[in-house]
C-alpha cells in the first residue's frame, strides 16, 4: 500500500513468491481495507470485537464484498489467524457435521449450507460453553485420516 507500484508490480513478476499476481494485489488491497474499517470503527480490532459472534457468516460474507480474496476459505483462516473466535469449514469438518445428521453439500458454499452451519456451531457452543473454534477443530479431528505427530512432521518438512 505504502509502496509505489512499480513495487507491486516488480512483485507479480517474480515467481519464486507466487505465481498468481492477483494474490500479491490482494495484499496491497487488504492493507487498504483494513485501513478504511479502522478509520471507521476505531480500529480494526474493535470492529471484529463489535462483530457478532454467533454471525460468522455474516462477517465472511462483510469480507468477501468489502476485502480482496477474503470470501471462502480463506476469509475464516484469516479470522481465526487474528484470534476471531472462528470456524473454519474443511473437508473433514462437513464430513462430521454431515455424519451429524446435518444436511448440507459435501463442500458447503451456499448461504443456505452457510446458516445450517452457523446455527449448529452456535447451538454447540450454547450446549458446551466451547468456543467455536474448537468445536470446529473437533469436527475435524473427528472423521477422515489422522496422522501421527512422526508423519506430520516428515509431511511439513520438519525434521
């Protein structure tokens, strides 16, 4: 954002970070967002705090129109790696919500599939106190492959 767009540019250009120039865009774009929510709200954190727990969908649905790249998947990563209290809705966790008895797409995009989920998690989290991003967790958790904690690591590299 601060950067000139020579910058930018010079950025979509180089493979070795990404591949997909829209994505470097999107960073600029976001710092943009984030800027205009803040004078806003009075900063970026009290505007998530403002939020509404119990509308997440909601939220995602508030960044995927006003940010850049932040609908899907990747807007409830981004809320859960700033510490919103979200879920994140994975192969694995509609695979458990499914065997639940709850009746949605396999991969669950709809506004429709999008509110059955809501209204689940937060009757869970009424239910057990938990916050949702660990009911989400223990629906992933629960169905599919796990691996060993060896596997993972040879997996992510680490050695």
């Amino acid at each position: 954002m601060f950067q000139p767009d020579d910058f930018w540019h010079d950025l979509t250009a180089d493979q070795r970070i990404v591949r997909n120039p829209q994505k470097i865009k999107s960073v600029r774009d976001n710092a943009a967002f984030v800027e205009r929510v803040s004078k806003e709200y009075g900063g970026f954190g009290k505007f998530l705090a403002d939020w509404p727990a119990d509308d997440q969908v909601g939220l995602m649905a508030y960044l995927g129109k006003h940010g850049s790249r932040l609908g899907g998947n990747t807007g409830q990563y981004f809320l859960r790696w700033l510490g919103w209290d979200a879920f994140v809705i994975s192969g694995d966790m509609a695979a458990a919500l499914r065997d639940a008895g709850l009746d949605i797409a396999e991969s669950p995009t709809s506004k429709k599939d999008l509110d059955k989920i809501q209204n689940q998690i937060n009757q869970w989290a009424a239910q057990t106190g938990l916050p949702r991003r660990h009911i989400s967790r223990i629906l992933a958790m629960s169905i599919g492959d796990n691996h060993s904690p060896e596997a993972l690591r040879e997996y992510m590299g680490d050695d």
